[in-house]
C-alpha cells in the first residue's frame, strides 16, 4: 500500500476529531489544531499514513473495539509513540501491553481538553514506546490529578505516581511492598478486600473508603481498580486511581445543612418547597401552601405539567429552570397570588440535576409573621443564616442593604461585618449576646441601633433559632427586622404621656362603649385636685365626683358627653375623696380613631372654687349698689320734685333754689355710685367671659 506523505504532527484515529484538534491548540509541543490529521477506521487509514513529521498518534478505543485499532496503529507507525484514549479505566493495562506510550481514560465533570493536552505533550517529550514501569511514564503518571496505584499479584503496592504518596503521607521506601489493605481500617478495609476479589473475578470494580494516612488522618477516597494479566490471561496484579471526595462531601454537607436549615424555616412559615426532577416529575414536596390554593394533592412522581395544568406562567418558569435559568415570579393561582422561586442545581458537568423550587402565598403577606420570601425582598426584615461561630454567612436576604446601607456580599465575604455598623453605645452588649448566641440561639433577642454609611440611624430587632443535626447545632437562622418607624412612634407616644402626665389641669379618660363612660386613666393633676388615686376612680364614672350639692342638670350635660363622645362643658360643683366640697370646671372632648368613631372621651378637671367666689363677691356688691341706688339715691330726687311743684306758689325763687340743692345732692351721690362701680365692673366683665368661653382642656382660669 503506498503511503500518504503528510507533514501534520498529529494523527488520530476516532470519532472525536473536535477534542483532539482543541487539545492540540493547547499543546505546547503541537500548538496547532491544523497540525492534526484524522481518520475514522485506523485499518483502512493507518497504513496510508507517512510517519514522517508525526510527532504523535492518538487513538480512540472503546469497550466493543477492545485494543485492535491501537494493534493496528502500532504496526502501521512502529516508531511514533501512540496515546490512547479510553472510557473505561479497565482498559489502560491492555493499551499499555499493546504498546501504548501513555493512556487518557475521559470522565465526566473535569476539563478534557486540558488534561489531554497535558498528556499530549508529554508522550511527545518522550517518543518512544514505553511500558508500565518505564521513566517516561513514571513522569506521565505523576502529572495527573488523581492518586495512581498498582498492586502486585499479592496485595502488595508496587507502582504509585506523586499524588499517591502525598495522598497517604508514605515515602517512596515505605509503601514499595506496602499490603495495600494497611491503609484502611475497620469495616472500609473489609470493603476494600471485598473490592479487590471483584477486580480478579470480574475485571473492574469502583469502592469509596475512609483512606487512612500515615498521620492518623482520613480522607474519603473513591477508588477504581482493573485487573492486569500476562499474555496467557492469568493476573498479576491490579492497576488503577483513586479520587478524593472530600471537597464533593464537603460540599454534600453544606447543601445538607442548608436544606435543613430552610426546611426548618418552612416549617415556620406558609410556605411549599418542591423540587422537580430533570425528567420535569416532582420528586420533593414539603409545606402545604401549594396543594392548597392548587386545590389539588401533589405526590412524588407526578409530572410538573400536569400539577400547573392551569398555571402558564408557573409553567413557563419551570421550563425556565430546567433548561438552567433561575425563574421568579408571581404567579395567579385562583384568588390567591402566590411569590415562586426556581432556582437550577447543576452537577459537576454542568447539567441540571434537579430544580428546587419554592412557593409563597402572598395574598396574606402583612398577616404573616415569618415570610421566607423577604429572602429576596422585605419590608424591613433581614433573614439570615449562618455558621453557629458565625465563620461564614451561608445567606443574608436583600433587605440588608436597605437597612444596614451596605451590600450583602460584604456580609457574605466578612460575617461579622454588621458588627462595626452598630451604634457604639449598643455594640458592646451586642457582642456580649453574640457570644452567648453560640451556646443558645434561642434565647438570642436584642434591639439596637445600626449606623448607615450616610450618617442615619435605624433600630434593629435582632432575634434567632438554631438549627440542629443529630443533636448539634449545624446553623443559626436569624431575622433582623427594622423598627424605626415604631421606636419613633414609641417616643412621640412617651412625650404625650408625660405631656398629660405634667398638665397643669386633672385629665381623666374615659371608655366611651361602658354606659357611664368609666375611668381607665387619670393623671397625677386629677388626683391632686379631687383627692382620688387612679385605683379609687378605676372603672367609675364621672358621677363619683357628685354630692348633695350638685347640680343634677349641668351633671347630666356632661356624664352625656362622654357617655356619647361629644363635647360639652360645665361648671358644678364636685365633692373631693374626704367629702369637701369644690367649684369645679368640667369639659369633655371626644377621641377618635381613623375612621372618625369615638373610642374614649377626655374629661378636663379644674379646681375654679376661688374665680367662683371672687364672681359671688362682684354680685353681692352689685346688689348692695342697687338698694343705695332705690334708698339714698330716691330721697333727694323726691324732695326736688317736691320743691319744683311748690315753685308755682308764693314764693318761687326759694323753692327753685331747695330744688336745686336737693338736685346736687343727688347728682353727687351719683358720682359717688360710679365711683364704687369703677372698682366692680373689670372682674365683673371678666366674670361674664369666663361664664361664656368656650371649654380649654390645656388652659385654667384665673
């Protein structure tokens, strides 16, 4: 057969022309995708191939070709070195006793094309057909990833790479004979015996164990092994890899521990979280919001489709989820509306594996004390979870930055950031109840002041529970809600209080749904002037102040004022605790709520006794004015008229000049009258404008 001259510095032989081409252009020994020549059938192409220039082979093997397309590839180009590309682990001893330099076994969840790159370059660097033990390939083992290991016939370790030795923490003298079974303990050493018998019987086996290190130390370790056997089919040995799983178990846990944790707050608050399998089943349902306004049962196995027939847009945003894109949402479900979150959860090949989905009915959201979807938005309220030493902030909701100014992912990055925004007159017994926290986050309540980067202030009521495993506390969920609003409330409320609680007059307040409007308050004023404590009028209306002496009518005026809420005013007179009788000024004003109804009525109660007399002093002498005005004013005018009738007589001129003596006499006891007026009208007509102003609950009269 006449060969084909090529100067590519790749062959490959296989279907995945695409990966060895992007290998290529990574490699630094070929650095080239156009540097590489395929071929689908090695035993039609190969011996067409000039080997002249061809630095490397690559070929592909499968379980159902076995090693005959590498035999082939061997014998056509004797002198350039071949990698071989596997699926399965349990091939690398046959493509190593055909001939090959080296071998890639794929994998989901790594980068392909970067490892064969690496695995690329190096059976270039070393051309020459190797096998197992060769210095070449020693290199080649020690440069992957994952821990390499073969064992002899017996159990003994006789070949490892690097990562092996630094995975057991053995030095190259103490593990060359090692039995391999030295490495575990317990029941994983029983399960990696177990593992071994099935490597001879069947040819493969994959274990996971607890890998014992020289320090004591364990790692969880999932190991692949495949038999190796000599040219007649008897083993002598086993050759394979071992993968470590900590980081995949740590990150088991941590998603463990964080569908604990919200679970747990499902468990508080009305709220449904489902999850949906790639295959669009729902496989998860915990909470019963979502059967319930659905109106239906929801069961594992039953199709997404079918449980949101009459929901298009829940639909839509499965849909959504399951080709990888996060969906949220309100979604009409009857008369109700309900808040959903579907969020993707991709394995390490970046595939969805399933989608985790929750739905909140909001219809009654002011009605809710815990509501799981302020996670993304809340009015107020910061939900949080984290660490128990808080050394990491697992979630913080978007509400931190309205109420602290500051981005959750600060809160994420240092979790005890919140701190340095606290007020330093709260921080330090926040600290305090921080550290307590860690022992008994239940009991974990505190108000405080946060400090936002722009200078303003906001409470914060801070409060926790904790979350347990197996008896341990794993995690804290917490909710820091913003009580700004109230505390300003609560102080405008403490100024009034004491406003009233200081008046100058006695303040009563009275329930106006009782028929005689009883007393639920009165303030230090009220006592002072009617000599009742709070506990003696309790409950009584303002008839108690009544006694022998009251006015019945005026009484009336105002029980029905504050009976009904209306206003009304009056001057009677009251009896104090010990019977002593008092001029008191009573006015009543309504209270109302927003929507204008009555709820309770203020009575304002004045001790007026001394304005009362100084009023009854004025009309004495007003009335003593009159009778010298009727007695000694009449005498003179009379006489004058007397003398004017008598003028008409004999003697005229005497008589006028009597008349006009008596007129004098009364002109000057006029003056004299409105000389002592002068003295009375002022408090008279100030008198008169107390009797007919208008109530002033605040003010008193003088």
């Amino acid at each position: 057969m006449k060969r084909r001259e090529t100067r590519d510095a790749v062959v490959h032989f296989g279907s995945d022309a695409n990966l060895v081409r992007e290998a290529a252009a990574e490699s630094s020994a070929v650095a080239a995708a156009e540097g590489v020549a395929s071929y689908d059938e090695p035993e039609a192409d190969a011996g067409s191939v000039d080997a002249a220039g061809v630095r490397l082979a690559v070929c592909e093997l499968s379980p159902e070709s076995g090693v005959d397309p590498l035999a082939v590839v061997r014998e056509a180009l004797p002198t350039v070195p071949v990698l071989a590309v596997v699926t399965d682990a349990g091939m690398i001893d046959d493509a190593l006793a055909v001939g090959a330099a080296d071998v890639f076994v794929r994998r989901d969840g790594v980068d392909e094309t970067t490892l064969l790159a690496r695995r690329m370059d190096g059976v270039a660097a070393a051309p020459a057909a190797s096998r197992l033990g060769s210095e070449s390939t020693a290199q080649l083992l020690d440069a992957i990833d994952d821990a390499f290991y073969a064992l002899d016939a017996d159990g003994s370790i006789g070949r490892w790479n690097d990562r092996f030795s630094r995975l057991t923490g053995y030095g190259d003298e103490e593990l060359a004979g090692m039995d391999a079974l030295e490495l575990f303990a317990g029941a994983d050493r029983e399960r990696i015996a177990d593992a071994i018998e099935t490597v001879v019987e069947t040819g493969s086996a994959t274990a996971e164990a607890e890998l014992v290190a020289k320090d004591g130390e364990t790692t969880p370790v999932e190991f692949t092994g495949a038999l190796v056997t000599d040219s007649d089919g008897a083993p002598t040995g086993i050759v394979g890899i071992g993968r470590s799983l900590t980081e995949r178990r740590e990150r088991e846990s941590e998603l463990a521990r964080l569908r604990q944790a919200v679970e747990t707050v499902v468990d508080r608050v009305p709220l449904t979280l489902f999850e949906v399998e790639p295959d669009g089943t729902v496989s998860t349902l915990r909470g019963e919001t979502l059967p319930r306004r659905l109106g239906r049962s929801v069961s594992g196995g039953d199709a997404a489709e079918d449980v949101f027939a009459d929901q298009p847009e829940m639909r839509r945003h499965v849909a959504a989820a399951l080709d990888g894109e996060p969906a949220h949402g309100l979604v009409e479900v009857g008369d109700s509306t309900l808040e959903a979150w579907l969020q993707p959860t991709l394995d390490e090949a970046g595939r969805v594996s399933r989608v985790v989905g929750l739905a909140l009915d909001v219809t009654e959201r002011e009605e809710r004390a815990v509501m799981l979807d302020r996670i993304q938005a809340s009015a107020g309220e910061v939900i949080w979870i984290s660490a128990p030493g808080k050394e990491s902030m697992d979630f913080v909701s978007d509400a931190y930055e309205d109420v602290w100014g500051r981005a959750p992912e600060a809160l994420v990055a240092d979790p005890m950031s919140f701190v340095e925004a606290i007020h330093p007159d709260d921080r330090e017994r926040v600290e305090a109840a921080l550290a307590e926290q860690r022992e008994d986050p239940d009991a974990y309540e505190e108000t405080y002041r946060v400090v936002r980067p722009d200078g303003e202030v906001r409470w914060v009521h801070d409060q926790s529970s904790g979350v347990y495993e197996d008896g341990e506390l794993t995690r804290i969920v917490g909710i820091a809600t913003d009580i700004t609003v109230r505390k300003r409330r609560e102080r405008e409320l403490r100024l009034k209080n004491r406003a009233v609680e200081t008046a100058p007059v006695g303040v009563a307040i009275h329930e106006t749904a009782g028929s005689a409007g009883p007393i639920t308050y009165v303030n230090e004023a009220f006592e002072s002037v009617t000599g009742y404590d709070r506990d003696a009028v309790a409950g009584e209306g303002v008839s108690t102040l009544a006694g022998d002496d009251t006015d019945p009518d005026r009484l009336r005026t105002v029980a029905s004022a504050v009976e009904t809420g209306d206003r009304g005013s009056a001057t009677l007179v009251l009896y104090r605790a010990d019977g002593t009788p008092f001029w008191g000024r009573v006015d009543v004003s309504p209270v109302v709520d927003g929507d204008g109804e009555a709820t309770h009525a203020v009575s304002f109660v004045q001790d007026v006794t001394e304005s009362k007399e100084h009023e009854q002093e004025i009309e004495r002498h007003l009335t003593e004015f009159g009778e010298v005005l009727a007695d000694d004013l009449g005498v003179p005018l009379r006489e004058a008229q007397e003398r004017l009738n008598a003028a008409t007589g004999d003697d005229p001129d005497a008589e006028l000049r009597r008349a006009e003596e008596s007129v004098e006499r009364a002109v000057s006891l006029v003056e004299d009258l409105a000389t002592v007026h002068s003295f009375s009208v002022e408090p008279r007509r100030l008198s008169e404008s107390m009797r007919g102003s208008s109530p002033a609950p605040a003010g008193r009269d003088e």
